[in-house]
C-alpha cells in the first residue's frame, strides 16, 4: 500500500512558488498552491520582455507553469489563519477551505512601490508620469492616443527606493536593468524619440547587463544623465517639466519632456506582515522575510518547518527568483527527508 | 479628473488639527511694518464676524527669525526669545500659539522639533530663560499658522461674504497663484495643511470664495527674499532674479492675483514687479498694472466687503484697484490717500512704467 | 589635530542635517542659489562631510573663510527632498554661525557683509523688539520699496491710524511701542545667551579688516566701512 505522501502548502503562485512546486511534485510529494488572484503568473505576466535578452515574459511563465497540471492551485484564496498541531500546520483561507500541511512554504512576491507617495513626481496628478509597471502594460495593449511624434521620455531610476523620505533605504536591485530595457524598446517602438535615463548609479550586475547598457548608449542613443529627479511640474502646453542636477557636471537643468517613466521599486507584499505574524517568521527593518540565516541558508527561517523563497526575503531578478526557489525545494526536501546533512563543518 | 483625484490622496495624508478659538496671537516684524492692516483685519475678522477669542497683547516681541536667518545671532538667543514668546502665552492663560509670519511658524516648528529629539537643549533654553528674565515656560498644545485658522474657518467667512473671487461681468471664476512661504511646510511638511508639494492652504480658501488656482511650473519655487540676499544691496539681484522666474512661468497663465500667506513673500512679489517694469520696461499684464499682490487677510477683507484702505491696500506698490473692479466691489477711490476728516494728503509719484 | 571641526560638530544642527551625502543633486536642482551663484549644496554637504570625517581644520578654516558659505537663502527647499535626511540649508547656518563665532567670516567679502546686518537687524531687536522697524528702511537703502513706501514713511502715523495701527505708540496693536521692560528682557537674553558675544565679535574683526584695507571706520552706519560692505560688487551705479 502507498504511503501517504507529506503535503507542502505554498502560499502566493508567481514564478517561485509555481518552480518550487514543480520541484517538489517532482520530488514525491502532494503539492498546493493558495493564490489570491485569479491567475497564476504573479507580476510575471503583467510584462512584456524581460533582460537582458528580450525574451518574452511569456516565455518564462509558460516555464513556469509546466507542471501546472500535476499540482492543486486554489486562485481567488487568501490565507487567513494557521496553527502547529502534531501533524504540522493546520490552515485556514477565506474561502471555507482548510489545510493539514507538513511544511510551509511562503512565496507571497513582492508588492510596486505606489509612485502616488512621492508628490513631487506628480504621479496620478500630471498627465503621461507613469510607472515601470504601467509601462509594460503598454508595451503589451498599445499605447493610449496622442501626438506620437519627437516623442521626449525620461526614465527616473529610484523611486520609493535608497530615500528616506520614501521609507525605503535599500536598492531594488533589478529597477535600473529594467530601466534599460524598457529605454531600448521605447527607442525601437518610437524611432524619432528622445530618450533619457536619470540615475544615481547604474547596477549593471548581471551577465549581459554591462553590453545591454553600452548597446543602449551606442546603438539605441539613449542619454544617459547622473541626476536624481527632484520635482515635477507641468508646463503650459501640458508637456512635463523636470528639475535635475547633472552631477558629473554640476549643472542644474531643466528639461521637457513628454512622458515621465517612474522606475517604482520592489516592496513587501501586501500580506506580508500578516504571514510574518502567523507563521513567526520575522521580518528585516525593510519588512522582507528575515531567513535564518543570511548568506548561506536563505530558504530556512527560525520557524521549523516554515520556507520562504524568491522576492518575499528580497529584490531579486527572475532567474534568482527561480534558482532560489529550487533550493527552497531541496530544503523543503531535507527537512521533510530528515536530512543528516550538518550544518556546520565539525557538527553532526 | 485625475488632477483633483491624485491631490486629495496627498491632502487625506496631511490631516493638520487646527483649534478653533482661544489664539495667543503673536506679530510679525514685516508684516506690521509692510501690511499692518492684515493684521488688524484678521483680528478683526475673528473676535466680530466669527465670534473668537484671539489675545494680542503688548509684551510679546519679534522671535528674532529674521536675524536668525540671516546668521547674525546665535541659536541659542532665538531659541530663548522663543520661549519667553511662550512663557508670556502661559502667563496670559492661552495653549494656543499662532505666529502671525511665515518664518516664524517655520522658527517656532524647528524649535519645537529639535527639542523634542534632543531635550538637553530644552532643558539648556530654560537655564537660560531662567537666567536672564526669571523666566519660566511651557510649550504650546498648538502651534498653526493664522493661515491655517483661516483655511480652517473658510466657510464661516464664506457665509458673510459680499462678493466672491468671480469676474462680475463674464461669471467666470477669477485665475489665481496662490504662493506659500518656505518655511510653512518645506522643512516639516507634515505641519502643513496639504503637505509641501501641494499645499491646500491657500488653495482651499480661494475655491471656497469662487476662485481657482492656477499651477505653473515655478510654483513651489523660493519668492528670493533670501534673507541676507536681500537685507544687504550687494546681493539684491538673488533676490529679483528668484522672483522675476516666477512672474515668467506664471504669465501665459494670465492670472488675475497673486495671494501669499507669508510677510515676506507679498513684499517681493508686490515691489519687484515694480523694480522689473521701471528696469526693464516689462509689466505682467496687459493693461500694464501688474498682477495683484494679496496677503491671505486681504483676500479675506475683500471677499467681506471691508474698507480696501482700512485693509491697507494703498500700501501696495501693484494697484488692487483693477482686481476689486473685476469683482465688483464697490470703494471710493478719493478715500485711498486720505485718513478720516483730514484733507487729501500729498499723493505718492508715479512710477514711470507701472501704472498706478 | 580637529578642534574647529569638533566645535562644528556640537552644533546640533549639524547632528540633526548631516549624513551621508550619495550626490544624487536633488538639492541642487531646486536651490535658488545654485542658479544664480557658482554654488552647489551637493558639494557643500559632501565638502562638509569630508571635513568632519577627517577632523580636517585646514580646510574647514579655508571653507570658513570663503564666500562659498555666504550664498544660500536659507529657503530649505533642499530639506523637503533630501534621501539621507541631509539639509544643506542647515549646515549652512552652522557653518554661518562658525565663521563668525571665530572672525573667519570677515576673510571673505560676503561674510564682511554681516556687519550690516548686525547694526541693522541685530540691533534693533534689542532697541525696538523688531528685526525690521519701517521708518529705518529709508529709500537710500532699499530704493526697491517704491513711491508708495515714500508716501508712507512721509506720513506714517497717519496711515497706520488707518488700519487700525499705532505706529510707536503705547498699549497693543501693530508697531505699538515695546515697553522698556521687554526690551529689557531681550537685552538679557542677548547677553546670556551669547548674542552680544557674538556682535562684539563682529565688529573686532570687522575693525581689523577695515584696517587692513585701508578703509574709514568707526560705529556709525555712515562710516566708509558700512557702505563698503554693503554696496560693494552690486554693480550698481
């Protein structure tokens, strides 16, 4: 007779959680997924294409969602209470569902930084200041109507991200590679356009970042200017008007421009603190998931038999998000296998 | 309309509690050299059309800003001059403060906010006031900006208003720029009524009394008073060129006035459009007067129908004379220059390009 | 090694606005100053940074002793933006304060500027209780005011009566008369909290230089100094 196979709960179906299901149903073991939209895909599928290659953001989510089929996934649920019993975790959801689990796994994603917060920038005030994410929107559905000619963009790297003002200290990572890519397909969808990128710094970190910024630059005649946006205001004609400082030249400027690009960065996820409340998983001064260990055990937390992965502990980029959510798998695997793997060197 | 929309979630964000009677009402230098009768008239329109109680005493003093900003006197002296201001609030039976400029709201906010972060030097200011006056204090329960009384009693004057900011002849609402001083939200934008980028002081009382405000891209910018840009000859040109930017951006907008809450702001706003036009020859409206200038009280005034001349608009530089035509309002124009039963006094020059 | 420096860094001002700067521009972009002036508070914040970092006096003194410090208009727009809580409108007025407090500020031509301002402002405080007193800002000195002021001044009891002021007149009311025994009080507090230390201060050095470059000096606001400091490269004719 089969043994009853252990049951993983995975709260939040974006990238990670649908990688590390497909692992661990892989792996021998009953997979669910509770999900508060009513689709898969996470943030994932809201974009268009990703870096540095260009590869379409469909492309990832149908890898994502290739073992869709072998796995329950509840859309449209939303965690509401959990407790330990003998048996590992008891779970309920707002939808008259309930889970006996043997280990948790969160991978509740990240939330956009709402651009409405910075005033200055004028988002959901002026006409055409728009974010990253509603960037991609367009990229997908078309552009809304408007003289489309000389068409003037300026990408704001940094918003709701390394300022105090915003709440936020760290830098979102993966904002000015996005940055980047989003100027090269402006440039490529808008051929007469002028395109800008403000900076503070350029985080080219990854592998083929570097060449995609120097063939934003040399092929693509992307400006790029070292300034961080200071104000945002409309002029007559209803163009925008920006306040800069080209730091490399130490000149305050000001520019007009057509359409704003609010590069918004990662936050928590909404639910975030609710989860780190029930489940006693702490949280860092930022509000991420604090793992056990940082560095070296990152899946892990101080709650036994509670897993996090992917943007829930950090900014991270897709293929980060995917890597670590194998190794929240394999994890997951140990401690459900009772793994004699020690976690020190001299240890048993 | 996303403009209005995206302004209200900020203003939800600064929700400012201001008291509703019992003002210790302390001057300022500028205005009761340069506007004293918006002084008056906001005395004037709280204790007899609002029935408030409102203390103005004659002990009180400047708060020193002015020097302060211009780094000639030593922190700790306006910090002391600060707390005998409140300890003569506390000796008079009154928590509420309210400082009648701009500068000292953003004084009197600073201080209050660095002793709270660092109480040893609170602890060293009453030493101190201890010392040289035998005096001791407490601090406020509230500190607002006679701006903020008026914002928050808007539609209490809108009730006894005579006339509305509205053209009498076409219906339509008048334009106005509505500029706030510095030192009211810049540096503790929470103390604000709207925050720091979009202020709803003035913006709300200009809609409750018909008018609508016009944005322009120089708005949140400096009027240049500078402080020691202005006070010494050498540096005055700060001081202009900071002013004559914003009357280059609002003026394809075609404003009808200008309203300031700050003292400083109305005196470089009114007397630079003055110096621009005899320099240059350049007066921002067509019909070569030049845009209003108002203190928020004037503003207030003409809504009610007051003596333009009790208000003290002939102290203006930029004539008012074409705004209250504009709106209606009835004055007599011989009444300007002269005071009570006393023949007509000598009349000022002309300038020689801004008409007056 | 570091003692000016550590006098700067009492100053709780400087505790309160200075962080680490990232030059992001943020500053500079609004600053009123850097568009009119060869200034730029980014590198004044960072400047400053260095300096305490270092304990460097050499350059905090050559800093004190610049026009570099004198340009700001104290509008606090920086404050508003900045993404480390910096306010280089703050600094400045530690700085400020330094350069006087040590007789720096008279080194450099706008800091030779606040003698002006001293017998001005800082003065009539104490006589009157007010930084500016109307009848004093006569047109010699401040010809922007216009006509109307003229008018004004020419017949100032009268026009205040009028808007329900008594200029310099007992009992309450705009302008009224500061009793002697406020006035008193301010003298008190200028004395105790080192107000008066400071002015003395102003005018020792203020002497010295005046000395230095041969120009006529003694205490009255008509003396060759004064109308040095105040006119001086205002390209006025």
């Amino acid at each position: 007779m089969e043994e009853t196979k252990k049951h993983v709960l995975i709260v939040g179906a974006g990238i990670a959680g649908l990688e590390a299901a497909t692992h661990l149903e892989e792996l021998g073991y009953k997979v669910s997924i509770i999900e508060k939209q009513q689709v898969t895909g996470g943030h994932v599928k809201n974009w268009f294409k990703t870096f540095p290659y260009f590869d379409a953001s469909e492309a990832i989510i149908n890898f994502a969602e290739r073992s869709l089929s072998k796995f329950d996934v509840y859309n449209e649920t939303q965690l509401t209470y959990a407790e330990r019993n003998d048996n590992g975790f008891k779970v309920n959801t707002d939808k008259n569902k309930q889970f006996q689990a043997d280990a948790i796994l969160l991978t509740p994603g990240f939330k956009v930084f709402d651009a409405h917060k910075k005033e200055e920038y004028g988002y959901g005030i002026f006409q055409h200041v728009i974010t990253n994410a509603d960037l991609e929107k367009y990229f997908r559905n078309g552009w809304p109507e408007r003289d489309n000619k000389n068409l003037r963009f300026g990408f704001i790297h940094c918003v709701g991200s390394r300022d105090a003002k915003s709440g936020n200290l760290y830098c979102s990572k993966v904002c000015c590679a996005t940055a980047v890519k989003q100027a090269i397909e402006v440039r490529q969808h808008f051929p007469d356009s002028e395109v800008y990128c403000f900076y503070m710094d350029l985080r080219m970190f990854g592998k083929n970042y570097e060449e995609m910024f120097q063939a934003a630059q040399e092929k693509h005649g992307i400006n790029f200017v070292r300034a961080r946006l200071s104000e945002v205001n409309q002029n007559f004609d209803n163009t925008l008007l920006i306040k800069v400082e080209d730091t490399l030249t130490s000149r305050p400027m000001k520019l007009t421009l057509d359409y704003i690009v609010l590069m918004s960065g990662m936050e928590p996820a909404e639910n975030a603190a609710q989860l780190s409340q029930i489940f006693g998983v702490p949280t860092d001064e930022s509000g991420f998931f604090a793992p056990e260990k940082y560095l070296v055990s990152e899946n892990n937390t101080v709650s036994e038999g509670v897993f996090v992965a992917g943007t829930a502990t950090g900014p991270k980029t897709i293929t980060e998000t995917i890597n670590d959510a194998r190794s929240a798998a394999l994890a997951i695997h140990h401690y459900l296998s009772h793994s004699r793997i020690p976690t020190e060197h001299g240890k048993e | 309309m996303i403009e209005l929309k995206g302004k209200e979630r900020i203003w939800e964000k600064y929700q400012k509690e201001i008291p509703l009677d019992r003002y210790y009402y302390a001057r300022s230098c500028i205005r009761q050299n340069f506007w004293p009768g918006s002084e008056t008239t906001f005395i004037k329109i709280l204790e007899e059309e609002l029935g408030k109680t409102i203390l103005d005493e004659e002990h009180h003093t400047t708060c020193s800003g002015i020097a302060y900003h211009c780094d000639v006197i030593p922190q700790e002296t306006t910090m002391t001059i600060v707390a005998r201001q409140f300890s003569l609030m506390c000796e008079s039976g009154y928590e509420h403060f309210v400082p009648s400029c701009i500068t000292s709201f953003g004084i009197y906010t600073e201080i209050l906010e660095t002793w709270n972060e660092h109480p040893e030097v609170e602890e060293k200011i009453k030493r101190m006031l201890m010392e040289a006056t035998g005096r001791e204090f407490r601090k406020p329960k509230f500190l607002v900006h006679p701006s903020d009384v008026i914002y928050a009693l808007r539609f209490d004057i809108l009730k006894k208003a005579k006339y509305r900011l509205v053209n009498a002849k076409t219906g339509e609402p008048l334009k106005c720029v509505e500029h706030v001083g510095c030192h009211y939200a810049k540096m503790f934008p929470d103390k604000g009524v709207g925050g720091a980028e979009f202020p709803r002081v003035l913006m709300g009382m200009i809609e409750a009394w018909g008018g609508e405000v016009v944005d322009y891209p120089e708005r949140r910018t400096c009027c240049g008073f500078g402080f020691r840009q202005y006070m010494v000859q050498a540096n005055r040109g700060y001081s202009i060129a900071c002013t004559k930017r914003k009357f280059d951006s609002m003026e394809p907008y075609k404003p009808d006035l200008i309203v300031t809450n700050c003292p400083g702001c109305p005196f470089f706003l009114d007397r630079w459009q003055y110096v621009i036009a005899e320099m240059e020859g350049k007066v921002y409206t067509e019909d070569g007067y030049g845009i209003p200038v108002l203190t928020y009280e004037e503003l207030a005034g003409i809504v009610l129908g007051y003596n333009p001349w009790e208000l003290g608009l002939q102290m203006h530089q930029v004539s008012v004379e074409p705004l209250l035509k504009k709106i209606g309002f009835e004055y007599d124009p011989l009444d300007k220059f002269k005071v009570g039963n006393q023949t007509i006094l000598t009349l000022p020059e002309a300038p020689g390009v801004l008409k007056v | 090694m570091g003692e000016l420096v550590d006098r700067l860094k009492a100053d709780v001002r400087i505790k309160d606005s200075l962080h680490a700067c990232i030059h992001c521009g943020t500053c500079t972009a609004i600053c009123p100053a850097a568009s009119f002036y060869d200034y730029d508070p980014r590198e004044l914040t960072s400047t400053v940074q260095d300096i305490v970092a270092r304990g460097d006096d050499k350059r905090l003194i050559e800093l004190l002793s610049s026009n570099y410090i004198w340009y700001c208009g104290e509008c606090m727009s920086c404050k508003t933006r900045c993404p480390r809580d910096n306010a280089p409108g703050v600094i400045i007025e530690a700085l400020r304060a330094l350069a006087q407090e040590t007789g720096l500020f008279a080194e450099s031509e706008k800091g030779r500027q606040q003698l002006m301002i001293k017998r001005t402002l800082g003065e009539w405080i104490v006589d009157y209780g007010y930084c500016v007193v109307g009848d004093k800002m006569l047109l010699e000195m401040f010809p922007e005011q216009g006509p109307n002021w003229q008018w004004v001044l020419d017949n100032i009891d009268l026009v205040f009566e009028k808007q329900g002021a008594h200029y310099q007149k007992e009992g309450n009311g705009a302008m009224r008369k500061i009793p002697k025994e406020d006035l008193d009080e301010l003298r008190m507090i200028y004395k105790v909290t080192g107000a008066d230390k400071r002015f003395k201060t102003i005018e020792e050095f203020s002497k010295k230089k005046a000395e230095e470059m041969g120009i006529q000096f003694d205490e009255s606001h008509d003396c060759e100094y004064f109308k040095h400091v105040y006119t001086f490269n205002s390209n006025n004719k």
